[in-house]
C-alpha cells in the first residue's frame, strides 16, 4: 500500500510536468506524454484491487483511498483534467473516477431457462415402458402386486411399474383408469400411456407402434402383444 502511494505521487508529479509542457506556447507535446498517462490508470488500477478487501484504521478502504487521490488533484493547474480525460473521459468526477476503478460485483447466477411446454413430452413415457420391461416373463398370479407373491395381475403390474416412477395409482383397473388425461386414439398414443381394455377389466401399459405390455391371464406370463383401437375402452396419460 506504501508502495503504491508513493508510486502514485511520482506519477501525478510526473502528469503536472506534463501539463506545464503541453500548455506552455510554442511547445510540442513530448512523445513520453502518452506513456505517462497508461503509467497513472496503471497504478491506479493497483490499487483498485484494495477496493474489495475493507481495511481497518484512518485509511479506510480501498475505494475511500482511490477517491481521495483523485480529489487531491484538484489544483489551479489543471493536471487532475488531464488525469482524468486519460483515464476516464473528459468532464470525470473524483467519485465517479473512483467508482470506475472500483471492481464490479460479481453477476448474480442465473438460473437454468426453463424448457418450453413439451419440450420433453414422451421422455418420463419412454421410461416406465423400460421399467415395465423388466417384468417380461413373470408368471401371471390374480391379486399379485409384487414379485414376492410369485407373479402379477394386470392392474399389480401397473401399479408396480408407476410406483418406480413416483406416481401412486390405485389397486384395480377400474380405478386405474379414471386417472390422468384421456386420449383420443392408438393414433395420438405415447409409450407410458394406460390401455385399457373390455370395459375396465384388463389394462396394460403402451410401448408404442401399437403394442402394449401387459399381464395377460393365467398360465401365461407378462408379455408385449398387439392392440388396436377396436379392443380399446380407455387411454389414459398419466405420466408424460
């Protein structure tokens, strides 16, 4: 800080030699003119860096002792304008010299855009059909909601696979398919959609081009087979 303080004064010395050359008539600006106005924003650009860190004393912070260097060039001679027509522009005040000096707070962090309507329909579908393919070949078991009492139902299987997923669908078909958004056709259907079929009594999963997994009856086990809108109560959406 000594340091820079004293460097300082060299160079506003230096600026007040170079004013008393430039307007005193018949004489030429000096090529060394230039060179002493970058040496002043260099050392004054020093000191900025005292601005972020508060100091405790007489001398303030950083930017208290930025401000008044600048106000102390304030004499008859004319040196502060042209210290300050260098460094920030004709017409410059101390506090807005110092200001300018000063380093800016850091930006506040912006948070992640949010992704427009749709964006990512299909996408939580996609998945519960992989969870539920992982139940391809369980044996078909009335009642059965878990892989502990041997196999699944239809409406175990599906209430098993939405549970993966975070979504608590009630216990049978029929409730089942009173849950989320209807639509209209296999044509407008997505993977993660409920089908269901004869009335509410047989629902499985869509998994796209027109096929659903499901749990079809016993003696058999769960499977992928076709569907056509013919065979259709109800699509239902639940999950996009």
């Amino acid at each position: 800080m000594t340091q820079a303080l004293a460097r300082v004064g060299e160079i506003r010395t230096e600026i007040v030699a170079l004013h008393d050359v430039v307007t005193a008539p018949g004489r030429s600006t000096p090529a060394s003119s230039s060179t002493s106005a970058t040496d002043f924003a260099s050392a004054l650009s020093a000191l900025s860096a005292l601005s972020a860190l508060p100091t405790t004393g007489a001398a303030g912070t950083g930017s208290d002792v930025v401000g008044r260097l600048l106000g102390t060039l304030s004499g008859a001679t004319g040196a502060d304008e042209l210290a300050r027509s260098a460094l920030f522009g004709a017409g410059a005040s101390p506090g807005a010299a110092a200001a300018a000096v000063v380093p800016a707070a850091p930006a506040a962090p912006v948070g992640p855009a949010t992704a427009p309507d749709g964006a990512t329909d299909g996408v939580a579908g996609r998945s519960v059909v992989e969870t539920a393919r992982q139940y391809l070949g369980v044996p078909y078991v009335w009642g059965g909601e878990s892989l502990g009492e041997g196999g699944l139902d239809c409406s175990g299987l599906v209430q098993l696979v939405y549970s993966a997923h975070g979504v608590d669908l009630p216990r049978v078909a029929r409730d089942q398919m009173r849950q989320g958004t209807e639509v209209g056709s296999l044509a407008e259907a997505r993977p993660g959609d409920l089908v269901v079929q004869r009335g509410g009594k047989h629902i499985g999963i869509y998994v796209g081009d027109g096929q659903m997994i499901h749990a079809p009856k016993p003696g058999r086990t769960v499977e992928i087979t076709d569907v056509t809108d013919a065979s259709v109560t109800t699509i239902r959406r639940v999950i996009g």
